[in-house]
C-alpha cells in the first residue's frame, strides 16, 4: 500500500513538471479536457502579469485582486472557445482587456488616492511613481489599454493589435498619442510640484 502512494505521488510529480514545460497553447487544450494541473499553470504563469495589469487599470490593489479573479473565472469559462490554431497571449490578453473595461463599467468612481493597506505581503503594491500612475488613470480608455498591454503585460505590436482589434498602424498611433499624453500630464505634475 505504502508502495503505491509513493508511485502515485511520484507520477504526479512527474506530470506537473511536465505541465509546467508545456506551452500556453497546449495547456489550454489539456486544461480544456479537464486537466486541472494544466490549468493552475496556466494561473500561475499569468497571475503576476494579470494582476499588475489590473493594478495599473484601477489602481486599487484590493479592486485589482477581485478583478484578476473575475479574468480568471471568465479565462476558466471561455477555455473551449479559444481557437488552438491561433497565438494564446493575444486570445487571453483581449479576454482580460474586455474583462476590466466591463469591471471598471461597473464600478463606483475610482478612489482618489489607494488604501495603503491594501497591499499586503500575498499582494505587494506595485512601486511605480505616483505622478505616473496618475497619468495613466487619466488617459481615455482607447489610449491606456494599449499603454498596459503593450508595457504591462508586455505584449508584441501585434498580439495588442490582435487582442483590441485594431491594425499595427493603429496602435502605434495610439500608443505614440498615449505616450505624448503622459509626457505632457507628467511635465505639468513636475511644474506643480516645483512651484509648492
């Protein structure tokens, strides 16, 4: 009896570092068919990305954890509709994208500043400059979604272009824009910050 526990865990030991090899797009397939081991991979290699993309859309660490959740769940629901022939990050990361633009729709207005305790040691508060964060919590929607995909959850030209429906053209348009935007709101907080 003994014998057999140590060869199942063995083997389950075996399986999950062979999950863990396994790229995104096979993972969906196993994960599709019920393979739970495949599916908490999958978690685990786009939790931290998540979560700093929810972060940086809502800057609210306690919105953001709900929020990766609800990505996760819907990910969980929309497994069978992802299309194996096609790249997984763009798939996903329109998932994600659609996700918190229909979780912010939802919300009550943002918080003016984030609670400081809402970080805590499972979720450490991303340190990024506050002038920055500000910014971005500025940009029209059309432009901050690119700005997160593309620096925060570092996606190519093309899976953002991908997952927002929009040409390679378009989101450089929309990311150069973006970019001028958060130049100009981070010279004005310089100039605030230097008159006081």
């Amino acid at each position: 009896m003994h014998a057999a526990a140590q060869e199942s865990t063995a083997r389950a030991m075996s399986d999950a570092r062979l999950t863990a090899t396994l790229p995104a797009a096979q993972l969906v397939r196993h994960a599709t068919g019920g393979d739970r081991d495949a599916f908490e991979e999958l978690i685990r290699r786009l939790q931290r990305r998540v979560y700093g993309f929810a972060y940086q859309h809502l800057r609210d660490a306690d919105e953001a954890h709900d929020l990766a959740q609800e990505i996760f769940v819907k990910f969980y629901r929309n497994l069978s509709r992802y299309d194996a022939e096609r790249p997984f990050d763009p798939w996903f990361w329109k998932l994600a994208a659609n996700t918190a633009i229909n979780y912010r729709r939802k919300r009550i207005p943002l918080p003016a500043e984030p609670a400081q305790e809402a970080a805590g040691p499972d979720h450490p508060r991303p340190t990024h400059d506050p002038a920055l964060v500000e910014a971005l919590a500025q940009l029209d929607p059309a432009y901050r979604m690119p700005i997160l995909l593309h620096y925060y959850a570092d996606l190519s030209l093309e899976q953002v272009g991908q997952s927002l429906n929009l040409s390679i053209p378009a989101i450089k348009s929309r990311l150069h824009r973006a970019r001028a935007q958060l130049r100009n709101s981070l010279a004005e907080a310089e100039e605030t910050e230097e008159t006081r």
